[in-house]
C-alpha cells in the first residue's frame, strides 16, 4: 500500500515572527518573500528529496519512480500549501505558514517497514539540520571573502532560522508529520497501531496548537537542540 510521508509543513522562524509582523504593507511583505523564497525552496526540496533517496536505499523506489527523488522545487511544491497559503499568512498574520507536496511512500516495498520508516522519516529533518549548518557555513564564507552586501547575510540567516523550525516541527510525534512516522516505528506493534490511528486528525491538531500558541512550546526542545548544533559551526 502506497502512503505518503508527512506533509512537510512549513513554519516562519520563531525568531523572525516578531519583525514580520510588523511588516504588513505589501512592499515590506515582497521584501519578506525575496529574503526568504531560496531558503524555504531549498528547505522543502532537499526535505522531501532526502525521504525518497532514504526510501530508495531500504527498498522503495515509489518515489523515484515518481521523479521526486529531485533537486527541481517544482517536483515538491503544493500551489496551495506551498505558494498561497504562506504568502496570505505573511500578508495577514505576519508568519508563514503551509506544507509541501507529501513524498509517496510503499511500506510494504521497504526491507524492514517498521524499522526502516523511523530512518525514512528522519531523513527529512536530517536534511533540514545538515541545510542549517550549511547557511552557516554560508555566511562565515561571505564574511571570509569580505562580502558586505547585507541582502545575502539576511538570507543566510533566513536559511539557518528557516531549516531548523522546519526541523523542529517535522520532528513534532504527530502523525503525518515525520516525527510522528519515528514514534509509530519506535512503539510496539499494538501501541504503534493506534498511534497511527491519530494520523487523519494531525493537521487539525497542529491548527489548533498553533491558534492557542502551544506549538511555539512544544517546538522549543528541538528548537534549543538544532541551535546547540548549529552553534558549533559558527
């Protein structure tokens, strides 16, 4: 049976949601989105591409049967979750909020189903942690060339805030979303069974975390531990 790995969802980074809600006239909103276009196209499209090249390592190549195995964006974006819903969020609310195009995925196909998901699912995130280190590394190389033109530096912070938020909420043990697809794999069979039972009601539960602002507090553990990580490449 073919599934699809988590939907990839997308949130502004914390530490830029104050500063972008201050910037609610549509010049300053086109400025957000030049900042922060490369670095979530990026994020999503090595994301998702990192699931099927894990998939294809322990036996499923539904992915790349399906071309997502793909450093083209187009491959990854939802028009919807991926385009118009962020861009409305930033415009109304002042954060960024939406999902990529999920990564197909064949349990049955894979050699160990239960055991390898947990490493199909935390390849997304893993991606997302190596993308983060990798803006860092960014940003010490512009400095190194003595580049001074502010615009890239704010981009390399947009990417390193943009991949760990993405990491982190990925992470979140709430099916469909990565971290939820780890606990089904890690639980025993009876436990993990009904887990996966919460999976049609995950994105109405991450709503309603994000509207009550419990979803800031849950993302701060894998938040503090990206950063920990991140910080010993600076």
């Amino acid at each position: 049976m073919v599934r699809e790995l988590s939907s990839s969802l997308m949130l502004h980074a914390p530490s830029a949601r104050s500063r972008a809600g201050r910037l609610r006239s549509m010049d300053n909103v086109i400025q957000l989105v030049t900042v922060y276009a490369i670095p979530v196209l990026f994020a999503i499209t090595l994301h998702e591409a990192a699931h099927g090249y894990v998939a294809r390592m322990f036996g499923d190549n539904t992915a790349f049967v399906a071309g997502r195995i793909s450093l083209n964006p187009i491959r990854h974006i939802d028009p919807i979750g991926t385009v118009v819903v962020p861009l409305v969020m930033v415009a109304l609310s002042g954060f960024m909020f939406g999902w990529a195009k999920p990564v197909p995925v064949d349990f049955g196909s894979l050699r160990k189903p239960k055991q390898d998901m947990v490493w199909v699912a935390g390849a997304g995130p893993g991606a997302n942690l190596v993308m983060a280190i990798g803006w860092v590394l960014f940003a010490k190389l512009l400095t190194l060339f003595g580049v001074q033109e502010e615009y890239f530096y704010l981009v390399a912070n947009a990417g390193v805030s943009v991949n760990l938020v993405f990491m982190a909420l990925n992470l979140l043990p709430i099916p469909p979303l990565d971290g939820g697809r780890i606990a089904v794999g890690l639980l025993p069979h009876r436990l993990a069974y009904q887990y996966a039972k919460l999976e049609p009601y995950g994105m109405f539960i991450i709503i309603a975390l994000l509207i009550n602002s419990a979803l800031g507090v849950l993302l701060r553990p894998f938040l503090q531990v990206g950063e920990s990580i991140v910080r010993l490449f600076m």
